[in-house]
C-alpha cells in the first residue's frame, strides 16, 4: 500500500493564492501608479517605476497566463485527489459489506 497523502485543502488554498497573484499581475502594471513624486520620494523614484512598468509590460501577459494555468491545474488536481479517494473509500466499503457476508474478495 502506498503512504501517498494529499493535503486538497491546501491546495486549493494555493490556487486561490495564484488566482490572487493573477488578478495583481493583470490589475496594476504600474505599482506607483497613483503615486506623486512626493509621496514616492522623489522624480527620480517615478521614473524608475514607469521604466519598470514599461519593461514589465512586456512579459506581464505570458507570465500572468502562466500563473492562471497553474492555479487551474492544482484546483483540478485537487477535485482529482478528493474524487480518487471517494471511490476508493467506497470500493472498500463495498469490499468490506462482501466480506461480512462471506462472499470474499471478487
């Protein structure tokens, strides 16, 4: 018998944590955006957020597609896992009722 255990919950919880990180990546490509130069310290600090804003930009997309195809494939892994263990827990009820009825294994 194998010892493999899944924790579903916390993968969906990691799931939900990248469709958070997504929607940040898609929402604001500027994270000084609504900032002035005074309350960011200076000119220069702007400038330097909107050059890195600029230069995100640009693998933004692919890397936010990235983060929402595997926020999608642990969100399925874990309907996987629990539906695994459903049928097995059921398999072995049913093997268990069979065997209090002395029909044996089949």
């Amino acid at each position: 018998m194998s010892d493999l255990k899944a924790d579903t919950q916390r993968i969906r919880e990691c799931s939900r944590a990248l469709q958070r990180i997504y929607h940040s990546f898609t929402d604001r490509a500027n994270p000084a955006e609504d900032f002035s130069p005074a309350e960011l310290g200076n000119q220069r600090i702007v400038d330097a957020f909107d050059e890195f804003a600029s230069n995100w930009k640009i693998h933004r997309k692919d890397l936010a597609e990235q983060i929402e195809t595997l926020g999608t494939i642990t969100w399925e892994a874990a309907k996987s896992y629990d539906a695994i263990d459903a049928e097995l827990a059921a398999a072995l009820r049913r093997q268990d009722a069979k065997t209090k009825q002395g029909q044996g294994p089949s």
